[in-house]
C-alpha cells in the first residue's frame, strides 16, 4: 500500500489490502514447504490466515491514512567505533523525517517499553542524528484485531548510548 501511495497520495481500500495480504499468506506457506511444513503454534492454516487478514485490515484503518512515507525499506550503514560495519533497515520515513517500524504482537507496549527500546537507539545511531521513532503496532487482544501508535525520540545521547553498547 504505502509502495503506490507515495505516487498516488491514497490507500488502497481495505479489501484491496486483504486480497494482497491473503496472497503473500499463501505464497509464504508454500515457501516454507506447504501447510504440513508450517508450525503453527498451536493453532492451524485457517486461524493464522483469519488473524493475517484482521492485523491488515486493522493497520489500514487505523495506521495507513496516517503517513505517506517519503522511503521505504531505507537502508542505514555506519561504522562502529571497533571498525565493524552497522547496517539497519528502517520500515518507513516519513515526510518530517519520522521513522515509522511496523509491528504485530499479543499486547499492547507501554511508554517504558518504548522509551526503553533499542532499535529506536540503534537507528538513530544509524542515522547519526535525533530521531522522532513511531511503531505502528497490531496486536491481538481477545480474539480481535488492535492498533495502537507508541511514539518515542532518541537525543544524541541516546545513540552515543548505542554506540557504548554495541562495541
């Protein structure tokens, strides 16, 4: 979606969306070796494949309208004080040089959570500048589909914080 949306300034539909989320379904499992080849974690092809289509549906809703993304999939590189090389991949930036990462889970994340974060301290020492990071999170709450946006900010600190830890 966010792909076309940055020539066409508009999300999909939502059923746009899940017609392309049920085929990227299908084609991972047949990746992974077909239904029998897949652990399922205890529940089966057509409970993962609901739950697929409610975290997409969820995330157009309420995550999509909210950003148009000026890149995507923007790779970050810098070299660690040891000589090692650090390379990240951001899911999104957007217009104001936000960086957006796109998660599911099976709770909510707290404040603490986020200001506590490494990637958030990772890519800002990748970009070797402060950064506003938002996760747009889909979660599964009881059976049904959530989305919550967390935001959190990395200062310079924070990724000579990074740097101290990664070496």
């Amino acid at each position: 979606n966010w792909e076309q949306k940055r020539e066409s300034g508009r999300d999909w539909l939502v059923t746009t969306a899940l017609e392309a989320s049920e085929d990227i379904f299908f084609s991972a499992v047949e990746e992974a070796g077909g239904q029998e080849a897949v652990d399922w974690g205890g529940s089966n092809q057509y409970q993962a494949l609901e739950a697929t289509l409610q975290l997409a549906a969820a995330h157009m809703v309420e995550h999509a309208p909210l950003v148009t993304p000026s890149a995507l999939q923007f790779r970050i590189s810098r070299e660690l004080p040891d000589g090692r090389p650090f390379i990240g991949y951001l899911d999104a930036v957007d217009e104001n040089g936000d960086v957006i990462d796109v998660k599911t889970g099976t709770r909510r994340m707290s404040q603490v959570d986020a200001d506590r974060d490494m990637q958030a301290s990772a890519y800002a020492y990748g970009l070797g500048r402060p950064i506003q990071f938002r996760w747009f999170r889909v979660f599964t709450q009881r059976g049904f589909a959530a989305a919550e946006v967390v935001t959190s900010s990395r200062s310079m600190a924070g990724t000579e914080w990074f740097e101290s830890v990664a070496v």
